[in-house]
C-alpha cells in the first residue's frame, strides 16, 4: 500500500507532525536531507508504527498515492525552494507540495504561481502550537492552490486542535499566501500578548512590590475570567517556578528578548499597507529595546532612575490591571484582524474572520476563550471593520476605561515603561476623535512643500494650495498617498 503523504524534515516539527498523521490512520513516508536522521526516527519514535523512510526524494515520490501529497517541515526561505526545484521533475501534474514552515507570506505567493505553470498544486499553510501542537493537534492556517484543498483537508483537519465542540482549528484560508499571512498576524498577536502580559507583571513586581507566590496567584485567578489563555496560563506557571535554591528562576534569565521576525514582518506589513498596527509594533520595538542592554544598565546610573513605587489599594490596583490588559488585548486583535481585512482586499483574499478566530482557538500559542467572542463578532457581522464595535466587545472597552487610564497614567507618572498598553489606549482614543489634529498637519506640508490640502468644506478629492507667505509661488505639488 502506497503512502497518503510525505513529509520531508524530520526536526521537532516534521517528526511530531508525521506521529500525529500515523496516530490518526494516515500512512506517512518520511524523508530528511541527512539521512541518518530518517533510520534514527524509524529507529525511535516511529518503531512500531506504519511510518515508512525514503532515502531519496525519488523513493519518496515512488511510495506516494497520486495525487502525491509531499509537505515540507524544512528551514524557511532557499531550503524550500531548492527543495522544490529537485521535486518538481520528479512529479506528475496535479500532485501537491505543502510548505508548513514559517514562511514569508510573498515567497507562498511567488512559488504557487510558478508552480501553477507546471501543473504543480502548492500549498503554504502556517502551523502553531510548536512541539506538543504538532505531536497532539496543531492550529494549521492552509493557504494557496484552492485545487489542492480537498485532497489535504481530510489528513489537517484529523490532525489539528480542535475546539470544545468538536470544531477542527484548521480550514481553508484562501489562495496564494493568505495561509501563511494569517499565521504571520498570529505570530504577530502572539507578541503582543506576550508583552502586555509583561507588563503587567512589571507594575506588579516593581510598582506594587509583589512576591512571585502574590503574582502567580493573580495570573491564576486571571485565567479564571475573560482573560483565560494558554499564555497566561503559563505565566502562572513560570512566576512559581523556583530554581534550585529556591528562589523564583524568571529572575534570573537575562532580560534581553530574542525574536525570530514574524513580528516584524506583521509590523512591516501593516506600514506598507497603511494599517495602524501599534500595539504589535510596539511590542516588537519592546523587544528591540530589551536587547539594548548594556546601554539600558548605563543609562539608569547616568539618569539616577528612581523605584517606581504605587501606591494604594493594591486589590484595586490589581483589578485595574487585569481590566487594562482585557481592554488592551481587544485593541490588539482590532488591529490585527484590521491588518488582515485590508490585506484581504488588496489580495482578492475574501478572508472569513470569524473562521480565523477558530483556527486560533485551540492548538496555538495564542489560544484562548477570547477567540471565540471574536468568531462570534464576526458571525454576528463579517464586515465587522473594528472589532471594538461589536457590542461585547466595546462594552468591555467602556468599563474598562477609567481602570485602563488610571494604569497608563501611574505607569507614566512612576516611570513603569508599558508601550503596549498606553499605545492601545491612545489609539483607542484616536481612532474614537473625530477630528484629529490632521488638518494642521495637511497645513504645514502644504506651507514648505505645496503638498495641497482637502478642505471640509469642499467636496472630498478636490485640493486646493494656499501661498502661506505671500512670498512662495502658485504651483503645487503632485499629490498622491505612498
Ligand atoms: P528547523 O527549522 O530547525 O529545520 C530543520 C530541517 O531543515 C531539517 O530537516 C534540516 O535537515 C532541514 N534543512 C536545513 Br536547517 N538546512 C537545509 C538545507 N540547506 N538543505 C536541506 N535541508 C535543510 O526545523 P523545525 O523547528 O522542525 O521547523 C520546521 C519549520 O516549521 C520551520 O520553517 C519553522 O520555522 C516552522 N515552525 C517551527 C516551530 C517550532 O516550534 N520549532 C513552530 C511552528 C513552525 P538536516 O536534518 O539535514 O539538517
């Protein structure tokens, strides 16, 4: 009997995915550029079970049912496309080549198009949920050939997470690289909640003095309410975690944050398309400035920079905390799922939010009771163009309010650095002013580069130029967005 998929890389992901695929029925033929590593994996976690190896990619395809199935667990970027350069002679049209690394969404698009022209269905499909995602149910986000889908459906949707009802957290996204943009973006939200999470745990620790015990207790007490998620979950776990001599271990890991880049391609996504992506970007930059840490250590000596003690109700303060991380999370997933409407739009993606929120909902890092009051926005209103409109959610972001202001300003006021939280509430408050100081702005581009202006008084795409001075002239410049 032939193979139902092959699956080339045998690092943590490809092994545990291929266990995954065997444990629910699917036969797998398992390929690895160094070879040692497909008889090691035969020898170890696959004894016993019906995962064959292929030592070469010609065996490979040999031992596949056609239409061939073949998903790449490989490094990102040259290796995949070396690897579908030595495939693709070796297939018949109709056969189909998965990428589930982490690619950048733009390499998805190139490869589906050319291998489009030689009859070869691709398919980039982000995959979360790391280690223990892929051996038990990963969130898998597909994307590409929509031809290909039904052939791969039956095996990643048997394989993937799957929500307290029974629902897969793996669905169809939509053509080209739609798949691994919406993991870019989840990949993306992920450093965002990371980050507030860090945030508060700082306001905690240095404003309010808590024990790593008084905090651990906070986060499980969070998980209990509308904050509930794997992430905060682990936060609970880490802060009561002690090292061997029985001091909490989180104080002693250095405080300089490694990234990897999906955050910074979500950031530089949504620059280039024009989105206010702050809260990610923030977090990014949060990173950023974490890994300048020789100059951070010098510089708080240079400023004498004093303890950021608050003072009050600690309970209260605790309270106003836990709301203004909620309110900030609402703001975060409101950019994101903007970011990915408007690159639905620029794509011909017709993206379904609502099924996104489900693919996130159980199996990735990002998972959490939140997602499914974002599908259930989205089922309300697909068009939904802020999720802070919906009316769960924005009436989490007026109770909310004063708590959230009331945090921002004393972080300000005590010098507790929270980008994240204080950039979600100013484009909050941004995006709720009518009138922005945008005019004045309009007014001294026009002053020094006769960039022109719209007035509101005249009908929208008329512009007009104003000689400020009286000294400049009457020609204007070009106008046009960039
Ligand atoms: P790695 O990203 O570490 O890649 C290891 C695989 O790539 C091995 O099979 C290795 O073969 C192969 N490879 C490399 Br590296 N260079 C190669 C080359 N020049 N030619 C041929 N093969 C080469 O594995 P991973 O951590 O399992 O991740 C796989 C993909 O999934 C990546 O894109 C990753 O970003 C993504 N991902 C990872 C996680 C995670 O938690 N680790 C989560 C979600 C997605 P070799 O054995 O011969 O060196």
């Amino acid at each position: 009997m032939k193979g139902d998929i092959g699956v080339i890389g045998l690092a943590v992901m490809g092994q545990n995915l291929i266990l995954n695929m065997n444990d629910h029925g699917y036969k797998v033929v398992a390929h690895n550029r160094t070879a040692e590593k497909v008889d090691e994996f035969l020898q170890g976690p696959a004894k016993g079970t019906n995962i064959v190896g292929a030592y070469s990619l010609q065996e490979l395809v040999d031992k596949l049912e056609s239409p061939r199935k073949i998903m790449l667990m490989v490094r990102a970027g040259d290796v995949v496309d070396s690897f579908i350069d030595k495939l693709v002679p070796l297939l018949d049209k109709g056969d189909i080549i998965i990428d589930g690394g982490n690619t950048n969404f733009p390499d998805t698009n190139r490869r589906v198009a050319a291998l489009k022209e030689k009859g070869i269905h691709f398919i980039g499909s982000g995959v979360s949920g790391g280690e223990e995602g892929a051996r038990f149910g990963p969130s898998i986000m597909p994307g590409g050939s929509p031809e290909a889908w039904p052939f791969v459906k039956p095996i990643f949707q048997a394989i993937s997470a799957k929500t307290e009802n029974d629902e897969p957290c793996c669905d169809w996204v939509g053509n080209d690289g739609a798949g691994h943009f919406v993991k870019m973006v989840h990949n993306g939200i992920e450093y965002g909640d990371m980050q507030l999470i860090t945030e508060a745990y700082q306001f905690m620790k240095d404003g309010l003095g808590m024990t790593h015990d008084e905090m651990q207790s906070v986060f499980i007490e969070w998980n209990k309410t509308e904050l509930n998620s794997y992430l905060v979950e682990i936060t609970s776990d880490i802060l009561g975690y002690k090292d061997t001599d029985g001091e909490p271990l989180v104080e002693k890991i250095l405080d300089t944050a490694g990234q990897k880049g999906t955050g910074k391609w979500t950031g530089i996504n949504a620059l280039d398309m024009g989105i206010p992506l702050t809260l990610i970007t923030e977090s990014v930059f949060a990173r950023c400035l974490s890994s300048l840490k020789d100059q951070r250590v010098e510089a708080e000596e240079l400023f004498g920079k004093k303890e950021s003690i608050v003072e009050g109700d600690k309970q209260v303060w605790i309270e106003a905390l836990r709301q203004a991380l909620l309110a900030s999370k609402i703001i975060s997933y409101a950019q994101g799922f903007m970011l990915m409407r408007e690159a639905s739009n620029e794509n011909g993606w017709d993206l379904n939010y609502g099924n996104v929120a489900l693919m996130w909902r159980g199996g990735c890092i990002i998972r959490s009771a939140f997602l499914s009051n974002i599908r259930d926005a989205y089922d309300i209103d697909p068009e939904l163009s802020f999720l802070g409109s919906d009316s769960y959610f924005k009436g989490i972001l007026e109770n909310s309010m004063f708590a959230w202001r009331k945090v921002a300003a004393k972080s300000m006021e005590v010098g507790i650095p929270m980008p994240s939280m204080t950039s979600a509430l100013t484009f909050l408050d941004g995006y709720t002013t009518a009138r922005l100081p945008a005019n004045l702005l309009q007014a001294q581009r026009d002053y020094f580069g006769a960039h022109t202006y719209e007035r509101v008084d005249k009908p929208k795409g008329e512009f007009f130029h104003t000689n400020w001075t009286g000294k400049g002239g009457d020609v204007s410049s070009t106008t046009y967005n960039s």
